[in-house]
C-alpha cells in the first residue's frame, strides 16, 4: 500500500484552461443521447429568472409528491455511457490525449478533502491503453447512500425526515423553476408562464466532456452542467465559458449558517472550477421553502470571498463534536489536488493490464492511499466494471492502423 500525507502540496497550480470535447445527456426515459443536434435541442435549458418572479413567493415544494426520482442505483455515474460518447468523439477526432478519464464529482472529493476530512472516498482506476480511468466503488457507493438514507430515517422524526427528502427535492424545483428549454428569444409565453407546473425529475441531464490538467497531468472530466446563461456560441465559441452551475441554500441568518452556508460554497466553488464553470446561482428558500432571493457568484472570486470572510476561521458548530475545522483557502486545496494527480500518475504504471487500483481516503485513519486490486477484482473492473467490451474494441482497433 503507497499513502500520501494530508498535508502534501504540489508547489504550483498551473492549470490549463478547460476545453470542451463533447457532450451527451440522459432523457427523461432514462435514455441516453449522442446526437449533437438532438442533444442541443432537447437537453440544454438555458437561464430565466427575472426578479418579477422571484418576488412572485415561488414554491420550493410545489409538485413535491409528483417527483420523478430516479432509483439511487441506476445514478451512480453511467461510465459505458461516457466511453460511448468518447468513442463517438474519437471516431471523428482521434484518440483523446488525456492521462486520466472521469467524472468531474468524483474529482471534486479529492479536490474539497482538506476541508471534508469525515467524508471517505473510494475511487477504482484501470490502467489500460497507456490511460487512467477512475470510477466511483459503485457497489460501496449505493450502499453507502442506502445505509445514509436508513441512519437518517431512524435517527429523526418523520417530520424531520419528510423535511430531509423535500430540501433534496427543492433544488431540482429551483433547477425547474429557474431554467427554460429555448433561448429566451426562442420561447413561447406559455414555455415560460407552465414552468411552475411542470413535473420535477433527475432523470434529464446534459453532461459535457472537457479536456483540462494540472500540472503536467492531462485530464478529460465529465461533469453535469445545469443550463447556459445566454447562447450556446456556435463555430470556435467555447461553451464552458456559458455555463451555469444551480444550487439551493437555506437563507442565511446567523453566524452558524454563515460557516454552514461557507462550506457549501466551497464545494460547489471546487466542483465548478473543475469544469471551468463561471457563474454559479444560488437560490436561498426559508424553512417553508419559499424563494427568499437569488445570488449569483463569480467563480474565480469565490477564493477571496472565502478567504475575506472573518467568520471562517471561528469555531466550527457545523462539524460534529464541535470541531475546530481549518480555515478553509481554496489555493491550498488546488496544491493538494495537484499533488493527488501528480503522485497517481507517477504510482500507477499506465500499460501494465496484471492490476487495478483502489484509490482511498479513510476518514478513520485519515489515511489516503493506494492499493493494488489482483485476480478476478481486477478482471471485473476490466470487464465491464469499468472498462466496457465495445471501448476496448474501439481502442483495439484503433491500433491495428
Ligand atoms: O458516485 C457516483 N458514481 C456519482 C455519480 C457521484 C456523483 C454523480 N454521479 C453521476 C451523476 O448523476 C451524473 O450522471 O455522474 C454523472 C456526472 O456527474 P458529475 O457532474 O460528475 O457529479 P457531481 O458534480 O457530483 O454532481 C452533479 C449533479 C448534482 O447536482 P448538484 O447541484 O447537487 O451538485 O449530479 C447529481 C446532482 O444533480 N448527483 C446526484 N444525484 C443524486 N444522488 C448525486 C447523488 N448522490 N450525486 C450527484
Ligand atoms: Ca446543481
């Protein structure tokens, strides 16, 4: 087993500016799409909340017992879905020349650990055709999101519960609520006015593919992109730079939920970033779920915010036991990421087939390490598990040229 210490930094954080690749999305059949034309027209919603609207009280639980949920285990991150559509890419392109393939959420764990140290992290890579693809331990993964779910039933009221599961719900409504399926120009009236009826789902998404890196290590995330802010640029544009990330929040009153609201912000700072995501818009609703006010951040200037802000290094009453947690800097967290990836792709030789590795952060221990995965484990990941029948072909034949 190979650990890394927590407090390891890389000494820079030249990032490259992210560039998208490709994009494809889930339907609300729970269907995925390729087609660059069906996905433009179906699958990106573009964002409209006038203030008019945000007066107008909206409801953060309206349809709430008309949510179309999709099951926990069939959203664990669809790996033969991105293979496919980097295929799709590669047949056109050519091989992508990334050093390691992912989802951009499994990322941002990495990125947000310094100041997340109770949350674990279990990550499969397969080393093949001289390229790192990581992927969440999905079994781990849908047990604990089951085992999380049963704690919280037990542990509160069915009041509590019941108010767990609509604060969930409240952020695709806001998602519902705040976004429009054309660019505005393109809309109809009745497009705009029916938002508020529409049946709330998590099964639609559009997932774009960008090639970005630190340091020396080239990456290619796939990340979910919640809408565009103005137009998609067509000929050389560069979409990310459209991009919008969507969040909720609770409003904020008091000191706590200052730090608690702090916290967020910096995960969902690290998630965009990842992307290259510029803005992001925060709904803030009441205890009733009502619409309060709507906030929108820079990305780049949500590391002096944080940084600013004299409540950030005061007690922490979020964090169980009442734990003093670290003042959180945002370019401290790049350095450790950047020394993630450097010591990844230093460790694991990217041609050798004979393992796999489980990349791990036990909050435990507060170990992050390393581990090689042999025999049949690593056949699995191989096999489908990671890796699936029709990407290996591609790339197989890819090489016979
Ligand atoms: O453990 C896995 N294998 C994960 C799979 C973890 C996270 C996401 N996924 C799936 C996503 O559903 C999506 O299909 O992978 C795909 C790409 O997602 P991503 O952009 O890499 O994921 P992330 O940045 O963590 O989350 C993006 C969105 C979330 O939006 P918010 O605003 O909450 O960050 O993906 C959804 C969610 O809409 N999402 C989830 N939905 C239900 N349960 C979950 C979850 N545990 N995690 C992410
Ligand atoms: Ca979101």
């Amino acid at each position: 087993m190979k650990t890394l210490p927590l407090n390891t930094r890389a000494p820079t954080t030249a990032l490259k500016q992210p560039k998208e690749l490709f994009t494809f999305a889930r339907d609300i059949d729970n269907e995925w799409i390729y087609d660059r034309e069906h996905i433009v027209k179906e699958a990106v919603s573009y964002y409209y909340l006038p203030d008019v609207q945000i007066n107008n009280q909206i409801d953060l639980q309206g349809g709430y017992a008309k949510f179309k949920k999709i099951p926990e285990e069939d959203n664990l991150g669809d790996f033969a879905s991105l293979l496919k559509a980097l295929e799709i890419h590669e047949r056109e392109h050519g091989k992508v020349g990334v050093d390691i393939i992912t989802f951009r959420g499994l990322m941002t764990k990495i990125l947000a650990l310094p100041y997340n140290l109770l949350d674990p992290i279990d990550l499969n890579i397969v080393a093949y055709d001289g390229q790192l693809f990581v992927k969440s331990d999905e079994e781990l993964e849908l047990r604990r999101r089951t085992e999380s779910d049963a704690k919280q039933k037990a542990e509160l009221t069915p009041e509590k519960y019941e108010h767990v599961k609509r604060c969930e719900y409240s952020g695709y409504k806001f998602e519902a609520m705040a976004t429009i399926p054309k660019p505005w120009a393109d809309c109809t009236r009745p497009m705009i006015d029916k938002r508020n009826k529409k049946i709330v789902n998590n099964y639609e998404q559009y997932i774009s593919a960008i090639r970005t890196g630190i340091g020396k290590v080239k990456m290619l995330l796939a990340g979910e992109v919640d809408c565009v802010w103005d137009f998609l640029p067509e000929d050389g544009g560069e979409p990310v730079d459209h991009y919008v990330e969507l969040k909720t929040s609770r409003a904020i009153e008091t000191n706590g939920q200052v730090i608690t609201f702090e916290r967020k912000l910096f995960k969902t700072w690290a998630q965009s970033f990842l992307m290259g995501t510029k803005k992001i818009v925060y709904g803030f609703r009441d205890d009733l779920f009502i619409l309060k006010s709507v906030e929108i951040y820079e990305t780049e200037k949500i590391p002096l915010l944080i940084k600013n802000n004299p409540l950030n290094n005061v007690e922490d009453a979020a964090a169980p036991g009442g734990r003093r947690g670290p003042k959180i800097n945002c370019i401290s967290a790049l350095k450790w990421y950047g020394a993630v990836l450097d010591w990844i792709s230093k460790e694991i030789p990217k041609d050798d087939e004979s393992m796999s590795w489980r990349l791990s952060y036990d909050p435990g221990s507060r170990t992050f390490s390393l581990l090689e995965i042999v025999g049949e484990a690593n056949q699995k990941l191989r096999n489908g598990g990671i890796l699936s029948p029709e990407f290996k072909q591609w790339r197989q034949s890819l090489k016979k040229d």
